[in-house]
C-alpha cells in the first residue's frame, strides 16, 4: 500500500485537500505544501501497518471502499494507504 502522509489535525482542512493529494501525489520522500499544510509521500507500508494501526483507541479510520483508499487519523497526521501503481496508467 502506498502511503500519504498529511501533517494537520484539521479534518475540515484535510477535506478541503484531500481530492488535490490523490489527483498529484507526491512522490516518495517528497514534501509538497498544499494551503499551509505539508504533503509527504510516505513511501510503501505494508498491509499488517494498518491492520496493527486499526486496534489502537487513539487511530480513528475511515475508508474509502469504491477506491480501496483507508484513511488513518492520529495525534496531527492523517495517513492516506492506497493500492500502489500497478494500475497506474
């Protein structure tokens, strides 16, 4: 899975970034700034990092079924996984 890191604890600003993140992610270990929030690409983490990150009280998840996209949120990060390139055209 390929993740996204996103360095705010602000959903409403999150959201408001959220389709400009997936429409030009940044590449692995890259840091972009999209309206005062920094965007890293975080590289890959393996399935047993979300499934392990899932079981914490703290980590709130939310999915994104129809794009296979899972959604982490913890302390000022939101971590977006994703399915990798293969199918990238």
């Amino acid at each position: 899975m390929k993740c996204i890191s996103v360095y705010t604890d602000n959903f409403e600003a999150f959201s408001d970034i959220y389709e400009q993140i997936l429409d030009s992610p940044p590449a692995d270990n890259e840091d972009v700034v999209l309206e005062g929030i920094t965007v890293s690409g975080s590289g890959e983490v393996p399935e047993q990092y979300i499934e392990r990150m899932k079981v914490k009280p703290e980590v709130v998840v939310m999915r994104e079924k129809q794009r296979g996209i899972t959604i982490l949120q913890h302390g000022n990060v939101f971590e977006i996984c994703m399915p990798g390139d293969e199918t990238a055209e």
